[in-house]
C-alpha cells in the first residue's frame, strides 16, 4: 500500500473517520491528490504562492513522510522592527514543521511521521503603491 489509505473488506476502521463503515471496498486516495493537499497546506502554513511549493510524500513509518522544498518569506530590509520580530530562520522553519504535520494529519487523516524542508530562496512582500 502507498500513501492511498486502504479499506478492509468488509469495513473497518477508515483513518479520515475513524468510524466504520460497513460497505466492501477499498479507499484509494491517489499520490497525486495527497500531493495537491500537500503542497496547498504547506503553502499556507510557509505563506508563499502554491506554485512556488515543491512537494513529494511516501510511506514512512507507520505514516507518511513529505518532503517540502520551498522560498521562505523575510521582511523587507527596510522593516527593522519587522526582521528583529521574524526571529532566526531554524526556529521558524521548525514551527513550520509542526504546523504543517498537524495540519496535514488532520486533513488527511493519517499520521505524517516525517516532515522535512528544505529552504530554496527567500520572498520578499511585493511592494504596492499608493494612488
């Protein structure tokens, strides 16, 4: 079995429901979709665009594992209250981390053992003018 959550035959505990069922059958939830719900989770949670996230996830020990490449946001270099409150770069990401295991494990219903990322660039907020 790969990420797609299987049912037993027969009806079983299912992980998003925690409850039975009582229908044979199987619940495949595809990589490609687990991905989709990734990436936009991570995306959220990090505070970049959706396509700027880079996103793979597999089974993991008991659960699943995703690995996130993606820009982090940093305050304009202008905004020195801004860059002594953005705090250093591994205690955000950690925090990252666990937001996006949290959230993700509610979501999908299954347990994200792993989760690492890799910081690939750094965003800056666009700068809008003023009519």
């Amino acid at each position: 079995m790969t990420v797609a959550e299987a049912m037993r035959p027969g009806g079983g505990d299912t992980a998003a429901t925690g409850g039975t069922s009582g229908l044979a059958g199987r619940v495949d939830v595809r990589e490609r979709a687990v991905r989709k719900v990734s990436e936009k989770i991570a995306s959220q949670v990090v505070g970049v665009e959706m396509d700027r996230v880079s996103v793979s996830a597999s089974d993991y020990r008991d659960g699943m594992a995703v690995r996130i490449t993606t820009p982090m946001p940093v305050p304009s270099l202008h905004d020195t209250a801004a860059i002594h409150a953005a705090g250093n770069v591994v205690d955000t990401v950690r925090e990252m981390q666990q937001r996006v295991q949290e959230e993700l494990g509610r979501v999908l219903g299954k347990p994200v053992t792993r989760v690492d990322i890799t910081v690939n660039g750094a965003t800056t907020p666009a700068k809008r003018r003023v009519r």
